[in-house]
C-alpha cells in the first residue's frame, strides 16, 4: 500500500519501476518485522518505506555526463567538478581535495554508530578502554548511552550497576570528556540541569503520545490500547516504530545533542510552544533506532526506571576519574584480565587491587563531599577536567547562590527516645514550619525557632527537631546530631481515618498491569454520595495482585463511567470502583484542596479536605464495615 501511494507520485516511468519493487528500501539498523497470526500460520510483515529522493538520484547517475567545457589548458578528458561554474573566460585552477577521495568512505547513515557491544558491567580494573566502542574522531553516540542503559536495566546487582556507570563514564573521560561527559552525567541521573536552577521539560503525556502517533502512523485508540497493555510510555513507542523505516537516511543521534534538544524543549514559551516542544520530540523519534526510542521516551517522560540513584552516579564518577584521569597517566595494571594468575602473583594482583579498591572508596568519598556542598555536575566536571581529582575540592567551594545539599534528621518514635540518645547534652528544639521564621530567646536559656501560622495548612509542616550543641552541619548525612519527630511516626499518637477505594488508574513501569495509584474517598451524608478525598499507592506486589482481582470487569465491581452515588469533581480515574470496601489509612496531615470534595466548604471557602503522604495500613474490620460508614465527623 506504501509503495503504491509513494510510486502515484512519481512519473510513469519511475512508478512503474517502484511498482516492481526494485526501489531500496531505508530501514532502521534496530528494526525489527511485526508477526501476526492466521490460520495458526505466523506471517511476518514488514513495512517498506520507499526513499523516493534517492530514486531520483540513481536515476541522474544513468544519464550520460554533461558535455565538458573546453578551457585553456586542460585536457579534453579531464572531468570538472559539478559544483563548479566556469566560463570560458576563467583561468584554470588546480583544486586540491581536503580529504583524499581514495580513502573515503559512504557514510552509511543506517549503520550502528556502535562499532562494537563491550561488556559492560565487568570489573573496571580489568577493563580495556582500547579500542573505543564510536568512531573516536566522532562524538558519543547517544546508542553507547543507551546500551549502558540497557545493561542497568537488565540486572539488579548494585555491583553490576556500578562497574557498568564507572566504565561507560570511563570511555567518556578517554574519548569524549569535553562534549559528552556532562550531558552523560544529566542524562544519567534522570535530569537537565543542577535541581535548584528549576530547569523543567513541561512535557505533558498528551505531547509525547501526539509525537509518537505522528512518527508510527498508528490510531490513537491503538496507541491507547498499547498503553493499557504496556503501561510504560518508552515501551510503547519501542512496540509502535519498531517495525517503521524512514524515507530518508538520517545521521545518528549523538548524546550531546540529545542533551541539548532537551534543554531547547524546556526553555520554549509562548502560544506556540506546544508544538515546537512536539516537532522537536518527533525529529528525535525519527532519528532514534531500537532501543534509543525506548529510553529516549523515557527520558522525556522523566522515568528510567533503571535503578541508577545519584549516590551510585556520584560513586561510579569518583571511580572513573581516579582510574582514568583526564589528564595524567592511569594506574597501572588496568585493563588486565583478573583471576588467570597462581601462586605468588595472584597474591601480589590481589593486594594491588585491595590497594586499588582503597583509593577508589576515597576518590568516592571526595566527589560526594564536592557535590553536597556544590550540587552542581557543570562545575565539577570544568574543575576536573582542569586539574584532575588532586584540585576538584579547591575548585569547586561553598559558593553564593548554590545551596548546598541539608542535613538529614534521624526519625524518631517517642520523646523518651529523643532523651535517651541525647541523654545529658544540651539541645535546642524547634518546630520545623514553611513561611516566615523568627527567634524567641526563652528564660531557660534555650533559642526556640517558630513561623508565623499561615491560612495554608499545607505550609504548617509539624516537624520537631533536636539538635545537640555543639555540632557541626553535614551536608546530606543522616546522624544522631539533628533528630526529627513527626507525628504520624509517633508510636502511640495519630489518627488513622477510614476511606474507601472507588477507583484507580492504569499502573506504568513495573506496575503495569496492575491498578496504581488508587482513588480513595468517603461517604458525604450531606450530598448522599461519595467524594473523592486522595490517591494512595506503594502498596506490596501480593495486594496489587489481590485487588486485580477484586476489582475488575469479570468480577463485576469496575466500570468505565462513574456510579450513580460518586462524586470526584477534578480527580477523575479512567476506571471506577463499586465502593464496597474500607481501608485504614494513615496521612502525615489533613490538607486543604481544591479538587477534593470531602467536607467542602466546611473549613475554608470552596476548598475541600486531603491527604498528605496516605499509607495503607489494612482493611478495616476485615472489610465487614459498609462503606457508607466511612465518614468524617465536624471533629475530623
């Protein structure tokens, strides 16, 4: 069907001759055939996309050669150059290549910029960086950055995880440091830019499902059926251009530029954005090839889903600019097999490495000191680059204008805990609120730090902290110097409060398939109906499994359409609940919310009430207490 609607286009000549199927054909490197089923007979079918520029081509190169113009000096068999326009007037000139032709190659640009695989997630000690996986003298390909993706994402080993982020980091530093390290380094850690500067995409699922309908070609209730199906919207695109090819070769995605459509995308504003951010998106689609448009998506949608924290990034960095310094000669013995010596050398091999492992733990341990203080990957890589892991502290300081990472509290259960780990020192304790904060000098002697009460219950964070006197800050260290006690954590104090499930969302990643997140809601008495009250999810893999069952068309208690007796006003889920059952559910705090409808109107004009950070604790009564029970008192 393609190649019928591509050949009416063409002259008759040439129509006829992509009728018969000679034309080539452009395909993805990663491309793979659809098989559907008939008869028990598997079919593979494989859509030809016909490049009708080049069909163009090969036929201007059948034609003869254009008459040569006789000029001064030449002879009569020497060729000119097409893109040269001479007069008879014009002296001859000798026009010497940059490039010897005879050594150049077609770029192919349907080839796997990767030349090779490497393995990855092998031990960095016995790694060899030589040769380069790319064209050294080209940049990273975006496909090295997937395939370091797709090795993290097919083990859960954090050892495994971390030699394939030291290595992949590693060849960076040797081929690529200045254009591709950093970038790589976003990338990575699932974001832009530092998090402070505020750099966000804005893409919505609308402009990534717009974009991959555009690329593939496929209906929106395909697409829609494929998510319900997949869940995750990087699978979904991998499933709908897996089997499409492009009218035209075009270059290899390099990880750099990747990077830098991304940063383009968050910086668009204006009535036209919109669409700028999905022309962008659907250029990099085409571009992309097999597993890039999975992880590529992914990316877009901010959910790698691959298990590589900033921790283990910040590791894996440590590692790779100490065995492979920017500038500077590596230790030695890299690269060498590990485990084929005996004897006496085994045992020399084996204390280097411990020697090795040691320093590696310490050049760990200073990148994460640079970054808690200084959190931004820019300025760390400038400096180390610069002047190698020997000046990356000097280089990079506590700076004006860049917030260093908090120190973390130490949750407690109970105040007698609090006295018991601080026992005789001296604290001060603090009410931990968002807004406005002032000093109060109190008789005792003790400094009592409080806000000012705010209309927004959601700005009135009760944390209680103690810290004992005297104690240093350390940046995003949990130790007993800054405890916290919260009150829904507090061993014998809260309220839980009984809501009932009335509906839930298609599950994405790992949850797909399974119902997730879950609207939660209580009986209104007021309006005789129910009202939507939060979401709750991060409930354990048996009762996932346990509610697909209890909640599904089969079972009779799911419909696509809300019941008669249930009002949610904004939080609309695409599948609806037969309220029939109660959950004990704990929050941090009772919000104010404009979507809720639970008490509306009640505590604070046209808002109604929520949930902070629900959690599950079980079903109420073993489920035996109706669900029109579930109703919150002028106390509540």
């Amino acid at each position: 069907m393609l190649k019928r609607a591509s050949a009416s286009l063409l002259s008759p000549k040439k129509a006829k001759k992509a009728r018969t199927g000679s034309q080539p054909t452009i395909r993805s490197f990663f491309a793979s055939s659809l098989t559907t089923k008939h008869d028990n007979t598997e079919v593979g079918s494989q859509v030809d996309v016909i490049d009708l520029c080049l069909s163009d081509e090969h036929e201007d190169e059948k034609k003869p050669a254009s008459s040569t113009v006789p000029t001064k000096g030449r002879p009569e068999n020497a060729e000119l150059n097409p893109r040269l326009s001479l007069s008879t007037n014009d002296a001859p000139r000798e026009i010497k290549p940059s490039i010897d032709p005879l050594n150049c190659k077609p770029l192919d640009l349907n080839a796997n910029p990767l030349l090779f695989a490497p393995n990855l997630s092998v031990d960095p000690l016995g790694f060899p960086l030589s040769p380069c996986p790319w064209d050294a003298n080209s940049p990273a390909p975006y496909a090295f950055l997937t395939h370091t993706l797709v090795t993290i994402s097919s083990t859960r080993s954090r050892t495994s995880i971390t030699n394939t982020l030291v290595n992949t980091l590693r060849l960076l530093i040797r081929y690529d440091a200045h254009r591709s390290l950093l970038p790589a380094l976003y990338l990575l850690s699932n974001s832009l830019a530092p998090s402070y500067e505020g750099v966000e995409l804005n893409i919505g699922p609308s402009t990534i499902n717009k974009a991959i309908q555009s690329v593939s070609g496929i209906s929106l209730v395909t697409l829609r059926s494929m998510f319900h199906k997949l869940g995750d919207p990087g699978d979904v695109a991998f499933a709908a251009k897996s089997s499409i090819g492009t009218l035209r070769p075009v270059p290899p995605l390099q990880l750099a530029s990747v990077h830098a459509s991304l940063l383009t995308i968050s910086s668009l504003k204006g009535e036209a954005s919109a669409k700028n951010r999905q022309s962008i998106i659907e250029r990099l689609l085409v571009a992309a090839k097999g597993e890039e448009v999975r992880y590529l998506v992914r990316m877009l949608s901010l959910n790698l889903r691959v298990g590589a924290v900033r921790t283990t990034i910040l590791n894996a960095l440590g590692r790779a600019l100490f065995l492979t310094p920017p500038s500077g000669e590596e230790p030695k013995g890299l690269g060498e097999p590990r485990g084929e010596e005996e004897g006496e050398k085994k045992k020399k091999k084996r204390a280097k490495d411990n020697a090795l492992g040691q320093k590696m733990v310490d050049a760990e341990a200073l990148v994460r000191q640079v970054y808690v203080r200084h959190p931004h990957f820019g300025h760390i890589v400038d400096a180390a680059l610069k002047s190698g892991l020997e000046g990356l502290s000097d280089g990079v300081q506590l700076t004006v204008g860049v917030p260093l990472h908090p120190t973390l509290g130490s949750p407690t259960r109970s105040l007698d805990e609090i006295y018991d780990r601080l026992g005789d020192l001296a604290f001060t304790a603090e009410f931990k609120y968002d807004g406005q904060l002032r000093l109060e000098l109190l008789d005792s002697g003790e400094v009592l730090e409080a806000a000012g009460q705010t209309d927004d219950p959601r700005k009135n964070k009760n944390k209680k902290r103690r810290k004992p006197l005297p104690a240093t800050y350390e940046p995003d260290k949990r130790t007993s110097a800054w405890l916290k006690l919260k009150k829904d954590y507090v061993d014998g104090l809260g309220d839980s409060l009984d809501l009932v499930p009335i509906g839930g969302w298609h599950g994405i990643g790992r949850k797909a398939g399974w119902w997730s997140p879950i609207l939660l809601g209580l009986w209104d008495p007021r309006a005789g109906e129910f009202v939507g009250v939060c979401k709750c999810m991060n409930f354990s893999d048996a009762f996932y499994k346990a509610l697909n069952e209890r909640y599904s068309e089969e079972a009779g208690t799911c419909s696509m359409t809300p019941y008669a007796d249930v009002n949610t006003s904004g939080l609309i889920p695409p599948t609806w609940f037969k309220p029939s059952e109660v959950w004990e559910i704990k929050a941090a705090d009772i919000t104010l919310s404009p979507i809720s409808q639970a008490s509306k109107g009640l505590v604070a004009g046209d808002r109604g009430l929520s949930l902070r950070f629900p959690r599950f604790i079980r079903p109420t009564c073993g489920g035996s207490k109706k669900a029109k029970e579930a109703e919150w008192t002028k106390e509540t």
